[in-house]
C-alpha cells in the first residue's frame, strides 16, 4: 500500500496553457507524490507567449475556499501566487493562519504590469512588514525583488532587509552576474545554491514551478535550505525537457 501523501494548497491564477499558476502547480504537485488542492484568485487569457486580459476572483470566494480546504484537510504547505493587491494579500495570509496555524505559507512573487503593487508608500510598506512575518519563504528573482526596495538599492542588500522579517530565496534565472545560481537569505545567514547545469531552455512559468516544488518538499518535512536544493534540482529537468517553452514534468 502506498504511503500516505501530504496535502498542500496552491493558490494563483489559472493561466490556460497550463505552463504557469495552479494549473503547472498541480502538475508538480503529483511528480512531487504530494497531493495538491487549488484556489485560483484569477483567470487569465494568454499562451506562453502572449498575456491577453485577466479576471480576478472576488476576495470572498476566495477567501471561502481557503478556509473549506484549511478546516477540512491537514494542509502542510500553500503555495501563493498572482494576486491584485497586498490587502488581497494579507486576507489570505492572515486566514490560513488563524485556520491552520502550522501551515507554511510560500509567495511566489509574481509582479505583473496587471498587479498594482504600489509598495513605497509608508502605509503598504508597513502592510507588507505585517504579511512577512506570517509567511515561510518569499521566491522573487532579480527583476521581481525591486519592487520591494528604495531606489539605489540593489538586489542583494533588499534580499537581506527583507530576510529580517521572512527568508527569501533570490532565484537565479535572471542574475545579471552569475546566471543560475540562486541565494537563500536566512536571518543571520545565508547560503549560494550553485546550479547543477546551465544547458538549459527558457520555460514559460519556471518560477511558479520552483516555488511549488519547494512547497511540495516542505510538506514533505525537509527543512528549507534542503527543500530549496531538492527543488532546484526538479525546475532544472524541468527547463531541459524541451526545446519550446512548455515544460514537461517528470517523476524524479
């Protein structure tokens, strides 16, 4: 008999070509033998190639839906990602906690021209601090993290402010400098994850890949910087699958 499977939630967008949100969560979900739920807090119109239009789920549905999930099921991890606002944000964020106080929560932060993130104000700053201190990892790359940082400030030293309130793995895809290798920023530390290869293709949807396995790990009990290399490992089989950029999913 199989062993029984941990159960973790995504909650995104539903992006039709199947390569990015809850749609490319589920799928490695299962390669991952975690059983995988989804909250899609939008519907867009797009291809790998092309982003059309988007329609965001009311709070309140959503907001439905996490708790159903969260009350009925041991949920280890959630994995969140394209949503309209922080207040949107910290609804989801403060819900799970108060229903599932034990699950992690990942963000994959997922900052489209669509999202109207205005994080420089005093008010969302503080917001943002309030959101980050319930939450286990955050997973911006290079072009993401600037959202959260003053002007002059550069990645590396924004990953390292942010640490001080919730870990963040800066993803490597687009380091201007080192491509590929990813940094987990701890509190007090941190640690340089080295990619195993660079012969790899670009892939529509990578970062909601990555995040969601490191989801799936955690569930599974590894500790973070653990899960965080176990997962590096599946978006790199991931990226070298195919030469287009619709990724296949494979069991590892």
């Amino acid at each position: 008999m199989s062993k029984k499977r941990p159960f973790v939630v995504s909650i995104a967008g539903l992006d039709p070509s199947a390569g990015a949100g809850v749609l490319a969560d589920i799928k490695t979900f299962e390669q991952l033998r975690v059983y995988g739920f989804a909250i899609s807090t939008a519907n867009t119109i797009q291809t790998e190639n092309e982003f059309a239009a988007i329609q965001w789920t009311d709070l309140d549905f959503v907001l439905q839906s996490v708790q159903t999930i969260c009350t009925t099921y041991d949920v280890k991890a959630i994995k969140i990602g394209i949503v309209p606002s922080l207040d949107f944000l910290k609804a989801i964020v403060f819900l799970i906690k108060k229903c599932s106080p034990e699950t992690k929560i990942i963000w994959d932060t997922v900052l489209k021209s669509s999202t109207q993130f205005d994080f420089l104000t005093i008010e969302n700053q503080a917001i943002l601090i309030d959101i980050l201190k319930e939450i286990d990892l955050i997973t911006p790359n290079y072009n993401e993290i600037f959202q959260f940082s003053s002007k002059g400030c550069n990645a590396e030293t924004t990953a390292i402010l942010l640490s001080k309130h919730c870990p963040v793995l800066l993803k490597g895809g687009h380091n201007p400098t080192e491509i590929g290798f990813d940094y987990l920023y701890l509190e007090n530390k941190y640690f340089k994850l080295a990619p195993n290869t660079t012969d790899i293709f670009d892939k529509h949807g990578s970062g909601c890949v990555l995040s969601s396995a490191i989801t799936a790990h955690l569930a599974l009990g590894q500790e973070l910087k653990t899960a965080c290399t176990n997962a590096k490992i599946y978006i790199e089989a991931y990226l070298q699958s195919n030469t287009s950029k619709l990724g296949y999913h494979y069991v590892q």
